[in-house]
C-alpha cells in the first residue's frame, strides 16, 4: 500500500500539529530504513521492526516515539496484526527535578524585576505561574482577568494539546504585568502585524535575563522552579498538580524536590504511640 506520510496524513487522523510533525518525521524514517530491508510499514515483519528500532537507538523516548508512530500508522492502515511488541520499551528514566536553589532563584528573580521589559516579564512568568515557553509566547493582554481595582487576578493559559485551563496570578506578577500591561493583544507582540513572539524568543530573552543574574536557566527550569517551590511551601501536592495543568500527579512529582529536612521531619511524624515518650 502506498501511504504518504506526510503532515496532512497525520493532522487528518486528529493528531494536534506538533504530534502529526513528530509522527510524520519518524514514519519517513522507519520507511527509509525498511525500504533498505524491502519492506515497508504496511507489511513489514517483527524482525524487520526490531532492526530498525536498534538502528534509531536504546533509550526510552526513542523507543517510545518509534512504537507509538507505528500504531498511529498501522491503525490509519488498517493493519491489525503490526508487530508493535517487537519494539522493546526499556523502563521510564525516573523524572529529575531541574529546579534553581532558593538562592539561584532569587537572584534570577531580581535580575527580571529590574530589567522592566519584555524579556525581565517573561522571564517572571515563568517563575511566578509555570508556565511553559509557548504558553508565554501564547498569552494575550485578553486573557488576564483583573478585579474591580485593575489589578491581574488570573491568567487563561493556552496549553499543550489546546488544553486552556485558569491559573492564578501571584501579587508579585500581578505588578510586573501591570506596569507592562498594553490595551488589548499580545502580551509579547512579534515583528510582523498581528503575530506574538515564537517560543525560541522566549528561550533566548530567559537566557538574557539568566546572564545578568551570572546563570544559565534554560526556560524550562523557571517551571521547574515554580512548582518545586510551591510545593515545598505547601506540601499540597494536588493543588500543585492543577496549577501545573498535569493529568497525573506522578508527572507533577517530578517537577519537585524532597529536602533533607523534609525527609526527617516526615518520619519523625511516625507515631506508634511512644512519641510521648521523647516528648517528656
């Protein structure tokens, strides 16, 4: 059968445009390299599958990606019998907590209240409401809901697989966007009439500010930063969770951090009725 593997295809089976992109590019991979063993997605075989899976690489997003490609192929095929088990997934990388330190943090964060521009607000988006580098690139002066006094209470925030959720907005970031705050568009407007800033600005303007502070912060950091430090001042995970927009708290867990002194202070509210006793 001859598939054309294109954005199109993918986009057409309802998958949101960056996932159709990423699919698109691996499926032209894998067909260039079954072809190298004349075959194809339509009718390759388990051993085929395996090969080229080896060939692509070993780690889990490569593996993960290479397998879930695949069945999005086999199931616009029709194909039901794909041997997807040939693709060996090897276990989940247990996730790293990237946050800043509280000192690190400060000094990120003074070094964006200073600046007083776009890349300073950005920047404090990022630390005060998590959010990820398109959704700053995304946001628009509409979607900041203020109270009766002018002052930004919440942020409607546009997120991965067109998701929009509520989030609220910190007093700190409140002012940030208020001394910056324009009439009506985007928060941060691009080059050309009607457009906003691509996310690849919002990287560079966070590395900008990460310089005057002598640091190196790529974006993601700041969300990690965000969200381990709100959970350590609140050890309410869940809340955490819904601010970070995540469907399972295992991935939110992964954004923080478990301190020495947190470690200690959990076991010792162990009690099995002789605690008293230390106490006295």
């Amino acid at each position: 059968m001859n598939t054309s593997w294109d954005l199109d295809t993918f986009l057409g089976a309802g998958l949101s445009p960056r996932t159709a992109y990423l699919y698109a590019r691996m499926a032209c991979r894998l067909e260039q390299l079954l072809a190298e063993r004349d075959t194809d997605i339509a009718s390759c075989r388990a051993a085929d599958v395996a090969a080229v899976a080896a060939q692509l690489g070993t780690s889990y997003s490569i593996r993960n990606r290479v397998r879930s490609t695949l069945v999005k192929c086999w199931e616009i095929l029709d194909r039901y019998d794909g041997p997807v088990r040939a693709v060996r997934i090897p276990p989940k990388p247990r996730a790293r907590c990237r946050a800043l330190e509280p000192d690190q943090a400060t000094l990120l964060e003074q070094a964006a209240w200073a600046r007083d521009d776009d890349p300073g607000l950005a920047t404090l988006i990022g630390l005060y409401a998590g959010l990820r580098r398109v959704e700053i690139s995304r946001l628009r002066w509409e979607d900041i809901e203020c109270d009766a006094t002018g002052t930004p209470r919440w942020m409607r925030v546009h997120g991965k697989a067109d998701l929009v959720a509520d989030v609220p907005v910190h007093p700190v970031l409140a002012r940030a966007l208020a001394r910056r705050r324009r009439p009506a568009g985007w928060v941060f407007p691009g080059k050309h009439h009607g457009t906003s800033v691509k996310p690849a600005t919002i990287w560079a303007w966070v590395r900008l500010v990460a310089a005057d502070a002598g640091l190196e912060v790529p974006t993601h950091v700041l969300r990690h930063t965000m969200l381990a430090e709100a959970n350590d001042r609140s050890g309410d995970l869940r809340t955490v969770q819904e601010i970070a927009r995540h469907s399972r708290p295992e991935t939110t867990a992964g954004y923080t951090r478990t301190t020495t002194r947190r470690m200690t202070a959990v076991v010792a509210m162990v009690d099995y009725g002789r605690n008293h006793e230390l106490a006295g």
